[in-house]
C-alpha cells in the first residue's frame, strides 16, 4: 500500500513536471506567437497604410481624370463656340469689306465735292476779308468822328449845364433833388394777417429811375387801368447810388457859401423814407455818427462840416469863424438844444421872431464856436441824444420833430474875389434874353455847374479887406405820415397832427410863392417862420426828396414828389452875396 502510495506520487510528481514542462512550452510558443502576431498587426498596418495611400492616390487620379474629361468637354464646347464667332467674324469681315469699299467710293465722291466748296468758300472769305477790311477803316472813321461829336456834346452838355444853372440863379428857382431809397425788410413786414397775403403785390416796386433827371411811377389802383407818371427833377438818385455820389452833388454849394452866398439843405419825404440817412447817415443812441472819411455811409452833415473845414483849410487867408447852432421843432414848438435851462436840462424853449429888416430871427439862440469836424460832430450827437423819437409801425425809429442845424461863417473877404463881377452880371443878363421862352418854362435842368456862381454887384473898393457872414442851414424835416398805416395814437397822434400840419404850411407857402400871391402864410408854423428866409429869401435853397420805392407806399410817394415838383415852379429873387461886415483894414 505504501509503495503503491510512493509510485502513485512519482509517477504524479513525473507526469506534474511533464505538465509543467509543456506548459512553458506552450507559454513560449504563446510568446512567440503574440510576438509574432504583434509583427503582423505591425505589417498589417503598414499595409493599411498602404492601402490608404494607395486609395487616397486613386482617388486623386480619378478626379484628375474626371476634371480632366469635364475640361475637354468644355475646351471642346468653347473651341466649338470659337469656330462659330470665327466663322461669323469672317463673314462680318467679308461684309465690312465691301461696306469699306463702298464707302470710300462715297468718300472720295463728297470730298471732290467738298474740296470745291472749300475753295469757293476760300474765295468767297478773302472777298468779305477785303470788304471786312474796308468796313472796319470806314468804321474807324465812323468812331473818329463819333468822339469828335461826342467832345463837342459834352462840350456844349456843360455849357447848357452852365447856362442853366445861371438861369435858375436869376429866377431864383428852388433846386430839387430825388433820391429812390432800397426796398428794406420793413417794407414787407406787417402784424396784420389780412395784410399779410397782399405783401407781395404791395411790396412790388413801382419807383424807378429812368434816367438821372426822371423819376417813373406805375401807378395801380383796384379797378383802374395801370398808367405811368413822370415826374423831371434836377437831379434823380436811383437805390444804387451811394452816400457819396449824392453829397458830390451838393458839395458845390459849400463853395458858394465861401463864395458868399446864404445856403439850405433840407430833406423832405414820408417817414422811413431816408431822410435821415441821407442828411446824417446811419445813427443810433449806442453808435453816434463819425466824422471820420472811412465811413462811406456817412450823411450830408458830417460830409459837409469834413468839406468846410477843408476848404477852409486850403485858404489861410480868409480867417474863418465858424459857429453852430441846432434847433429842434416839436409840436410847433422851437428848442434850442444847445442851451441848458435853469436845472441843467438841454432844450430850451424859443421863439422866431420878424425882425424890421422882414428876416426870421430867433433871440437868445445857442451858438458853439467850432475848429474842427470832430467838434462840430461832438455837438451833432449830442443834440441828436435829446431829439423825440417814437416808434411807429412804418418806422421803428421815427423821428417826430424837425432839426435845423445852423452854421454860421464868417470869413475875410479881399476885393480881388469881386473882379469881373459886373461882367458876369452882363453874361447872365444877355443869357436870360436869348433864350428862349420854352427853355425857362419846360427845358429839362440839370444841377450844379462847376464853374463860378454868378455874383452880385460890386461893392466900395476903397478897402482892402471885408469881413462876410453867411449861413448854411441843414434840415432834416420829421416824415409825413398816413396816420392809418404808421398805428399811432394818443401823444403819437398829436405829434404827427403837428408834423403833417407843419408840413402842410410848408406846402402852402411854396404855394403862394409859385402863384406870386401878396402875402405868404411864412408865421402858419414854426417851421416855415424859421426857415423864411431861405424859402422866399435870397438864399440858395436845395430840396432833397426821399421816396420809398414800393407799392405799399405809393400814395405818400406821390404827395412827396408832386411837393418837389410845385417846389420847382417857385421863382424868387436872384440868390445874392452877404453884404460886407466889418472892414479889416481898420483893425
């Protein structure tokens, strides 16, 4: 039992390690098979890779290969197209051909034909040329004797300009002057509605300048037929002159006041028709008015006073005296602007007297010694402070009194300047006689002439040196006034009853000057007292008209320039020089 025992674990422990030998043998042999499976799987891929490659390439090849057919089918399908448009081009060709021949055959055909006109043309220009040549020394000769005749009109322009002016010196005629003022922002302004859709017809202009002696109205009213109105005046200003054209006008009489003669300005017209541009220029409380020469909007006054003093200047000899005085009339009352009362207040109230002499005087007057423009201008402005202004519909800044602005000058005189005197009374006695009667009553006038004024009859000779004092008096007239149009009422309304009724007297007694009546209604206003004896008087008198040129207007418009034109008809005495003062030589 026992040696059973021991076989049976020998032939176990024996058949345990031939189990055990064999499986490391099959181990090993597992071990070398996944060895050699792991170099498949390796050579496996590789050939998958390969084969990837291998696909990705054919794939590559077969869509060359298709772009490749798709290229020839479309090379095939344009070279097909191209053979077509060959073949159409040469047919157009082959037409073109024939079409080139034909038209140079037609070519040839107009250009001989062409050629002939060309050469007649030729011939043709070299006649007119020649003929051009001829017309053009005719022409010449023409231009020649168009400046000859046109030196000779202006030649005989200024001598009947020189006649006429002596002509009005001996009638005494009153110089009026018109000037046509831009439409303006106001003219087309209005707070009433109803108004307002008849701005445009009302703000048409219907004031022109025909000419620099005529002024045209169109006059239009509801129902009425449209007609023209002409009115003549020595001198007519159209909107587009400016400030200075208008005073060289006026500037020759400054050297008649030198010359010794009495002279007034004044401007007449509807409020916010100019005026007071034209006699100040643009003014205000904050912007007082310069005398300086730069200012090319500057008025009359200032340009007058800048003038004087440089006429003055040019002759030491004369030793002037210049003095100023401003005068304000309100509601027909006079203030002397320059005088303070007893408070200290400018604006003295004074009265115009008759002397027994027949002239206007006004006693206790206010009169400034001045050597300069500036000074002269320092009082202007001063006295324009205390001027009444109200504003109106028509005018934002209407002036409501009139303003007489005085200078008095008083100079040396030699006798030299009183040579010719009788010979030049003779020329314009002779002048008076030959012309004729249709010239004194209708020729149209021209203004200012250059030359001398014509003078007085000499005085005693038996001094060397006289002394002369003349006046020139500067009015800016407050403006007549519609009283519906301008809004005004209460103190308003009493003010422009005054201004209209002052003007009325000035219209009455131009009035009875024109119709040679025994008495003129001179003391009806203040206005007229003062200004007496330069309306009927002696002096050299200048009447500036301000117009609005639109429809708006047109009444007041025409009222203005019938004023002028019955201030035209005016005969007065023949302007004369100031009698001699104070003899020099006895000083």
């Amino acid at each position: 039992m026992p040696a059973k025992a021991l076989n049976w674990s020998f032939i176990t422990n024996q058949r345990i390690q031939q189990l055990k030998s064999q499986v490391r043998a099959k181990e090993e042999r597992i071990v070398e098979l996944e060895t050699e499976n792991a170099v498949l799987h390796l050579k496996l891929a590789e050939c998958h890779g390969i084969i990837e490659r291998s696909n990705s390439k054919t794939m590559q090849f077969c869509s060359l290969y298709n772009e490749e057919q798709h290229l020839r089918r479309n090379t095939y399908s344009n070279l097909t197209q191209i053979y077509q448009i060959v073949q159409k081009f040469k047919q157009e060709l082959k037409d073109f051909q024939s079409f080139s021949y034909l038209l140079m055959r037609n070519f040839q055909h107009h250009y001989q034909d062409y050629l002939s006109q060309i050469v007649d043309a030729i011939q043709k220009a070299q006649i007119e040329n020649e003929n051009l040549q001829l017309l053009q020394a005719r022409a010449i000769d023409l231009e020649q004797s168009l400046q000859e005749i046109n030196g000779r009109y202006q030649v005989e322009k200024q001598k009947r300009k020189a006649l006429h002016n002596n002509l009005v010196e001996l009638r005494g005629n009153i110089r009026v002057h018109c000037r046509i003022r831009p439409l303006l922002p106001f003219d087309t302004e209005s707070g009433d509605l109803a108004f307002q859709n008849r701005l445009t017809s009302l703000s048409e202009k219907v004031v022109h300048s025909t000419d620099d002696e005529t002024v045209l109205v169109k006059c239009s009213r509801p129902g009425h037929p449209l007609f023209n109105k002409t009115f003549q005046f020595e001198r007519v200003y159209n909107p587009l002159e400016s400030q200075k054209i208008v005073f060289g006008d006026v500037c020759p009489l400054l050297t008649s006041l030198l010359d010794g003669y009495n002279v007034c300005i004044m401007t007449y017209g509807q409020t916010g028709s100019g005026k007071s541009y034209t006699m100040l220029g643009p003014h205000s409380e904050s912007d007082p008015i310069s005398s300086s020469e730069a200012d090319q909007e500057m008025g009359i006054i200032p340009r007058a006073a800048g003038e004087l003093f440089r006429l003055l200047s040019e002759n030491q000899t004369v030793n002037p005296r210049v003095e100023v005085s401003v005068v304000e009339i309100y509601n027909n009352e006079l203030f002397d602007l320059l005088a303070k009362d007893s408070s200290g207040i400018f604006g003295v109230k004074r009265d115009v007297i008759t002397t027994k002499e027949g002239k206007s005087n006004v006693p206790l007057l206010t009169y400034e010694l001045v050597e300069s423009p500036a000074e002269f201008m320092r009082l202007i402005n001063k006295s324009l402070q205390l001027r009444v202004k109200h504003p109106t519909l028509v005018h934002a800044d209407s002036s409501r009194s009139h303003l007489v602005v005085t200078i008095t000058l008083t100079i040396s005189v030699p006798f030299d300047s009183f040579a010719d005197q009788q010979s030049s009374q003779n020329l314009c006695k002779e002048i008076l006689c030959i012309t004729p009667q249709k010239v004194m009553k209708g020729e149209k006038p021209s203004f200012f002439s250059r030359g001398p004024s014509p003078a007085p009859i000499p005085l005693d000779l038996t001094e060397q040196q006289k002394q002369v004092q003349t006046k020139l008096q500067l009015v800016d007239l407050a403006g007549s006034e519609c009283v519906g149009m301008s809004g005004v009422t209460g103190t308003g309304l009493r003010e422009t009853s005054f201004i209209n009724r002052s003007l009325a007297a000035l219209a009455d007694v131009l009035g009875a000057l024109s119709e040679h009546r025994g008495h003129i209604p001179y003391r009806n206003s203040k206005l007229t007292h003062l200004l007496q004896d330069s309306i009927g008087g002696d002096a050299k008198l200048l009447v500036m008209l301000c117009v609005s040129p639109c429809q708006k207007y047109l009444a007041e418009t025409l009222q203005s320039l019938g004023f002028g034109s019955r201030a035209r008809q005016v005969q007065r005495v023949q302007a004369k020089r100031r009698n001699l003062l104070v003899s020099s030589k006895s000083k």
